[in-house]
C-alpha cells in the first residue's frame, strides 16, 4: 500500500507536485495517468526518496521508504529506462542489485529468463533497444520479489506482444494481493489494465475513482437527437436545469438524460423524433476533457479536416501559418 | 521473446535484507563488471613501475658517468660521497606518485560519477535508500583496491630498481631502515588519502569532467601556481608580511602536505613535519567526504 499525504514538490519556483493526496491500494492494478510534465514521474521519484517532498510526506505498508530494512523486497522500482550503466552487461548489472540484498545468483537468472532476455543476458546494458531496457528494469524490479511495484511508463517501447505480457503480469501480480502503480500517458492502455484511476495534472489531483465508475461516466450521458421540434427541446431541456445543444439541421445533443427519459418524455408532448441515440464517449475523450485545462506543453489546433476535404484540397500554407498564429497567440 | 508468467516462479525468498557487507560486495561487482576499471588499474601500475624504473636508470646512468673516468684522463680522481645520489626508497615513490596517481584518481571519481552520468544512480539509491552507507561501501572498495595497486606498484619498482643499482657507488638501496619503511608506508598511506579525496570531491561535483578537472587542478595547477609565485615574490630567504604567508599557505595544500613523508629528510625551516602532513592531507580528505556525503544525502538526485 502506497499512502500519499498533501506532498507538494517545488523545483525552484516551480510547482511539479502540488499538494498531492491519494492511496494505492494492495491486490488491484492503479493506473496514474496525466499529460506529460503531469508530474507522474517525480510523484513517483518522492515515494521512493530519490527526490525529497517540499511539504507532506508519502508512505509505503506503513514507512517512509528510506526507513526500510529490506527494500527490495518491499519495493521493485521500474524509473527511467536507462538508469542503468552502458557499459555493464544486463546479467551484472543485476547481479550487483542482487547482491545488496544478497539474493542469488539463480534468482536473477529466473528473472533474465522470466522477462525474456536470456539470449542477450551478456549482452551491454548500453547497447539494448528501449524494448529489452525496459525488460531488464522490470527483471530488476521484480528481483527482491516485491509486495509494491511502482512502474513508470513501463509499456513505452515495448511491441504488441511485449505490451500484452506487462499487462498480463502487472494483472497477475496484482492478483497474488501485491499493490501495482504504473503509470502511463495513454487512457486506453490504462482501460485495460487499472482497476482503479488516479489522474493529475500540473501537479494536482483531478481524478482518484474505480475505473467501473468512470467507465460508467463514459457510457450514454450524451445523447443526440434529431427531430423537427429542436427548438422546443432545447427550450424544455435547458429549462430542467441539463443541457442541450443546437448542432445544426434540427440536430441537437443533450446532456445529462437517458435516450429512454428523453424518447418518453417526447412521447408525453407528442414531439416528432427521427433519431435518438445514445453517444458513447471513449474513455480517452473523456480523459482529454477532464486533463484538458491542465495541459503543461499546450500544442497550436492543427486545422480540423473532413476526409472528403483532405481528398479534394490539402491544408494550404495559409491555413497552417492561421494554425500557427493562434498557436503563439495563447 | 516473452515467457508465460506461469511458467517462472516470480515469488522468491523473503528473507533478503540490506546490509553494509552486502552493498560491499554490490560496490565491488559494479567494479569489476566495466571494462575501464581493468584498464586504469593496469595503465596505472604500468606507468608507476616503468615510471620508476626510468627514474632508477637515469640514476645508474649519473652513477655510471660519475664513476667512469673520461678517456685519457685517468688521472683524475673522482670521489662520490655515499647517499648523495639518493635513496632508491624515495626515487621509487617518486615516480610511483607521479602520472600514476593521476590516472588512479580518475577512478576514485569515477566510482561515483558514472553513476550520475549514467542514471545507475537511480537503480542504487533505490534498492538501498540509506546513502551513506553506500558512500561508505564505496570507500571502502576505492581504498582496498587503492592500497594494493600501490604496493604492487613501489614493490616490483623496488626489486627492479635493487637489481640495477645494487652495489652502485652513491646509492643508499636498504629497505628496512626506519626511514625508507617510513617513505614507502607513507606514501601508501597519502596516495590512500588522496584518491578518498577525489572521491568526495566527485560526490559533491557529481559529474566526471568537473571532478576531474578539480582534481588535477588542487593535485597539480595550484602547487605550481604556489610556486611560480614563491619564485617571483620570495627574493628574501627569509621574507615577512603576505609572502611569509603564502610560503606558509604552501606547505598546506592537500598534495604538498601529503608528500612530506616520502622526502628522505626535511628541511629545519618547514613547518610541517612528516606526520603532521599526512594529518594535514588527512583533514582536507574528511572534509571534502563530510561536505560530499552531506549534500548527496540532502540532495535530490
């Protein structure tokens, strides 16, 4: 178990983690998710005491981590990739991990073996791919056969079959009733995995939910109707106190109503619908929307164009010096 | 690539904990495991003994030459005092202090430095968040290679240099008297002290350029840079005010204080005796190591 208590983290005058606040649980997957320059990384730097908190404090089963008599076997740490030497070979270097610990030899080869590295165990740490750098901080971090493990970006690089295998061991780790952080930029990967969300941004807490609830949020709270009565919905709708949308051509969306309470009710006024659909919203939409005014590196908004519109007129160079301007304008 | 989970044990053994041996012994494989250790242990010592041996030939060649009557002056009589020529003890920590010691210092570095370069650090100060006690494992790795490499050096050196100048005219071979042991255990002693020296100078400076050209310019830039203006300043033997001063500031930097034990005799007008050199390198060394090891515990890294 991971407990983060009101930690705040300044470099400088900067403010990377700001007043944080949030428990990991044991024996689930909790994702922790945010834009880059979220502070994800530095979050996780403060539990394990590479960085020292400003104020606050976080704990791991209970201690301030430094304290620990064994950690190894209480924490496996996936940072950075390369927080290895370039010029030891994969196999040493977890060899002299190991041996702070004096865990065996044979331990390190089962974990060479178990992240699948076993043919370039001899191989220079320096001369790895991301993909194989990221297999051998996870065979470093499972070494002391940890009750927490706390991943960072540990899918990054990684080919489709080496993302499935993370997946598939963060979900059976966590079943043996180990506490899982990891984290990740991307909501999708995330969806797949986490059993439970944690979201910053800029430093601060946005999201902390089961990833039930917000798959819930996700699904049929907007629904968009088409009907030649817009104008009285929309009339009636915002009067209710929820919202609704002209989108144009007698198309509205509306928010905050079922499909099913908005057809009943157009049923009781006798209005018109030639559609009534639920929209579903992705899980990464939603992400978006809620990370959105928390965006550290703000990208200029690339011109939005149809696909017919691509096809016949490809964005002109006055379009993309529009795009531009607006970029430096905000 | 990947292997089933199941079909590998991932839970192990509880019962690993830290412990100070333990983060020796990893101290001691992350030496041992890069290449460049095994090159600068073997540069060093090649260079202290062949160092030293062309010192200890370019002596038998003076012997040589002030011993051998010139051709067609055999008239001449040609007395050498005994010991003027020198000590082989001294002559061989001499060249055993010189380039050596500069090339071992690099490696007292950069047992810390590369792993900030490398982000190894990382990796160690999260299996064992107590710091200091890994400073401390890396210590004690530097100075138990440190000793030895030394010796070797000044031992082989010694039985070199006693082969050729055995017997010459002028040159005072013994080993055991009080003052060569005194020349030869020092210096093991201060080449100890000063790469523990650089070694904290790297934990403050954390990376390998700046430490290095730190090193070199407090062990060889700044007792020139004394010197120079000794030499220009202290017209007077016997001079007073700010050149009294820096004559005295002198015979305290880290090296000049350090290399006090290895001189056969001293001279009466020094204010630092053998011992008391040794101490006074001893106190720059702790210093730089409290100062080092403070800031790497309080710093973020």
């Amino acid at each position: 178990m991971i407990d983060v208590a009101g930690m705040t983290k300044k470099f400088g005058s900067k403010l990377a983690v700001d007043d944080l606040s949030f428990t990991v649980r044991s024996g689930m997957v909790t994702g922790f998710l945010g834009p880059n320059g979220a502070g994800k990384s530095t979050t996780m730097r403060l539990v394990l005491g590479l960085d020292t908190p400003t104020r606050g404090q976080a704990r791991v089963n209970g201690r301030t981590y430094t304290k620990t008599k064994a950690p190894m076997t209480e924490v496996g740490a996936l940072l950075e990739a390369k927080s290895v030497h370039p010029g030891r070979t994969a196999r040493n270097h977890l060899r002299a991990l190991a041996a702070t610990h004096g865990i065996s030899k044979k331990r390190v080869d089962d974990m060479i073996e178990l992240v699948g590295l076993s043919d370039v165990a001899g191989k220079k740490a320096g001369e790895f791919s991301l993909g194989m750098s990221q297999r051998l901080g996870l065979a470093a971090a499972l070494l002391g056969d940890p009750e927490t493990l706390i991943l960072d970006e540990p899918i990054n690089g990684l080919d489709p079959e080496g993302v499935a295998w993370v997946r598939n061991l963060v979900k059976y780790l966590a079943s043996e009733g180990r506490t899982i952080f990891i984290s990740s930029h991307l909501m999708s990967e995330m969806a797949m995995v986490a059993d439970h969300i944690i979201i910053i941004g800029m430093g601060r807490l946005i999201v902390d939910s089961e990833m039930s609830d917000l798959v819930m949020q996700a699904s049929g709270l907007v629904t968009k109707v088409r009907s030649p009565n817009a104008a009285a919905i929309i009339q009636a709708v915002n009067r209710s106190g929820r919202s609704a949308t002209d989108e144009g051509d007698s198309t509205i969306s509306i928010r905050g109503l079922t499909a099913q309470a908005i057809g009943e009710e157009a049923a009781k006024r006798g209005w018109v619908l030639h559609e009534l659909t639920p929209i579903q919203r992705s899980l990464e939409e939603i992400y978006m929307e809620m990370t959105d005014s928390a965006v550290e590196f703000v990208t200029g908004a690339v011109p939005r164009t149809e696909p017919d519109q691509l096809r016949d007129q490809p964005p002109t160079l006055s379009s993309l010096a529009k795009s531009s301007s607006a970029r430096r304008g905000r | 690539m990947a292997t089933g989970v199941d079909s590998i044990q991932i839970t192990g053994s509880k019962t690993h904990k830290l412990s100070f041996l333990r983060l020796v012994r990893s101290e001691w494989i992350k030496v041992f495991t890069l290449r460049s250790t095994w090159w600068i242990l073997g540069f060093t010592v090649v260079l202290n003994i062949g160092i030293s041996l062309a010192l200890i030939a370019a002596l038998r060649y003076a012997e040589y030459i002030a011993t051998t009557p010139m051709p067609g002056a055999e008239e001449f009589e040609f007395e050498v005092e005994l010991g003027s020529l020198g000590m082989l003890s001294n002559v061989v920590v001499t060249g055993c202090g010189f380039v050596g010691q500069l090339v071992f210092i690099i490696f007292a570095v950069l047992a810390i430095t590369n792993e900030y370069s490398s982000g190894m650090i990382r990796s160690t100060f999260t299996a064992s968040p107590r710091r200091l006690r890994v400073l401390l494992a890396k210590l004690v790795v530097i100075a138990t290679l440190c000793i030895p490499i030394f010796a070797i050096s000044v031992g082989a050196s010694w039985a070199g240099g006693y082969a050729i100048l055995q017997g010459c005219i002028g040159v005072d071979v013994t080993l055991t008297s009080a003052v060569s042991l005194r020349i030869m255990g020092g210096f093991l002693i201060s080449i100890t002290l000063l790469a523990l020296f650089c070694f904290g100078l790297g934990t403050i400076i954390r990376s390998t350029a700046g430490s290095i050209g730190m090193a070199v310019g407090i062990i060889v830039v700044l007792p020139m840079v004394f010197s120079v203006l000794l030499q220009v300043f202290a017209t007077d033997p016997d001079p007073t005010g700010w050149v009294r001063w820096l004559m005295n500031a002198s015979e305290f930097l880290p090296t000049t204080a350090g290399w006090v034990i290895t001189q056969p005799e001293f001279s009466d007008s020094a204010i630092l005796g053998p011992w008391e050199g040794v101490g006074v390198l001893g106190a720059w060394t702790l210093g730089c190591l409290v100062i080092g090891f403070t800031t790497t515990v309080r710093r973020d890294v």
